[in-house]
C-alpha cells in the first residue's frame, strides 16, 4: 500500500490480515446487490407459491374431482369421494403438475387487478377498504403497507423534474428535494411569486418525505440524475455522486462563524 505524504512516497506495509479485509469487504460489496436482488425475487416468487398458489392448486385439483364425478355419473358432494382424489393426487405427482397452482395464481391476480380496475370492482374495494381503516388493529397497520404498495407499484409513478438543493427544515441548513409539480396557483397568487413543489425524501427510505411550496428563486438547480439523489438519499450522504465531493484541504475545525483556514487559525490571536 501507498501513501502519498508531503510529496513522498510512503510505503505502508498493511500484511496479510490488512490485504485480506480489504479486498474481502470489497468483494462482499459486489457480490450482495447481486444476492439480496437474487434473494428478493426468490422469496416473493415462494410467497406467491405459498400463500397462494398451494390453494389454486388444491381448487384446481378439487375441479378435477367433482368432473370425474360428473364423467363417471356419480353422486357428487362437497369433498368427493376418496378414491377419485388419490387418483388425481397420483396424476399430480406423476407429471409435476403442482407448477400449475403457480402459474394460475399470477392469472388470478391479474383477473382481481382487472376487477378492481372496473367501476363496480373499484366501489366494492373501496368498501373493503373503508373497513380496514375501521379495525382496530388492521388500521394502524394497513395505512403504512398501502403507502409503500402504492408508492413502488401504483401505475402513475411519482415523476421528479429535477434535483434541487432547499433550505429546509429552517436558513442555514440546505436538503436535497426532488422537483414534483409548480407551485400551487391560490399560493402563486396571494404571494405574486413563481412557486414550485419539492419532495423531500427520508433517509434511509426515500418512499417517505415531506411536500414543501417554495419559491422558484430560492431553490438551486443540482446537476444530479433522480438515481444519484436517491443514493445519496438512501446512504445518509456517505454514496456521493462523482464529482460532487468538495474540497476542505484547506479548512479546519469549525468556528461559530464558519470554517477557519488553518493558517489563520495558527495566526489568529485569543483574547484575554
């Protein structure tokens, strides 16, 4: 290893344990985007499977019953005769027919999102929903995980014109905001002045935030893609977008009225 001091050259023995951190963090930091990503989709696809589509496949092989019931002219009931179920259960097991429970449960869901999407399926749900809001429990639950579904899956997505820097929550202390819509126009109005409306994200979860109204003139245009303020965003500041890491070289601790150079802050005489 290579440290550059002074204009010199210094050569930094780290060994074997220094080398093998190093590289081993570095590598693990590839390798988990890739696992967790990897890791993410497996679980929803055996979630999916789980909770719904072991019960498609079960209804699906009940349908088969009740038809061989119907074929064979025989007296048809609610759970079906034994010997028709081991047949199918064997037809199942022979030909890995279980994938089929999978498969229909993606086309279920597809049909419920075609239903809610329709008049009378958007009023039903509504209802459903209003009493969700009502339970006791489910209300302080619901509101939150609806929040988060729509946010990554509602099919008008949150659109960002730009990256600004604002001085929010007070003067003095700038946060970054996403550009959303212009200002509102009653505000725009009873203020004369051109408005714009700014998201600012939380960190670590940028799905939440705060909307703020500010002025055009007071905000300041960041030449930054949506991606790189949200990493930003995401990693509390530590993931900088390249090129924006400032210079402080030359500055030192800080004083109540700003950072001191260093050279004045040697010269700079105290006070009796």
């Amino acid at each position: 290893m290579v440290n550059h001091q002074a204009g010199r050259r210094v050569v930094v023995a780290t060994g074997f344990v220094g080398d093998f951190k190093r590289f081993f963090f570095r590598g693990l930091a590839s390798m988990l985007p890739a696992m967790l990503t990897a890791m993410i989709i497996v679980y929803v696809l055996q979630f999916v499977d789980t909770n719904v589509g072991a019960y498609v496949d079960k209804a699906v092989q009940w349908l088969v019953v009740q038809w061989i019931c119907v074929a064979g002219k025989e007296t048809l009931t609610l759970g079906g005769p034994d010997a028709a179920w081991t047949d199918v259960e064997k037809v199942w097991a022979a030909w890995h027919l279980h994938w089929l429970g999978f498969f229909l449960s993606f086309v279920l869901v597809y049909v419920f999102g075609r239903f809610v999407a329709s008049i009378l399926g958007r009023a039903m749900w509504r209802v459903i929903e209003h009493g969700f809001f009502r339970l006791p429990v489910v209300k302080q639950i619901y509101p939150s995980v609806k929040q988060v579904t729509d946010f990554v899956l509602a099919e008008r997505k949150m659109k960002f014109s730009r990256v600004v820097a604002v001085e929010y929550p007070r003067k003095g202390i700038w946060s970054l905001g996403l550009v959303t819509n212009t200002g509102m126009r009653t505000v725009q109005e009873a203020l004369g002045q051109d408005m714009v409306m700014i998201f600012i994200p939380s960190s670590p979860t940028p799905v939440t935030g705060y909307t703020i109204s500010v002025r055009r003139d007071e905000i300041i245009d960041l030449s930054l893609s949506i991606d790189d303020a949200l990493r930003l965003t995401v990693s509390g500041g530590v993931i900088m977008p390249p090129g924006e890491a400032a210079d402080v070289s030359g500055l030192s601790q800080q004083a109540p009225g700003g950072f001191i150079p260093s050279e004045s802050k040697k010269n700079k005489e105290i006070p009796a």
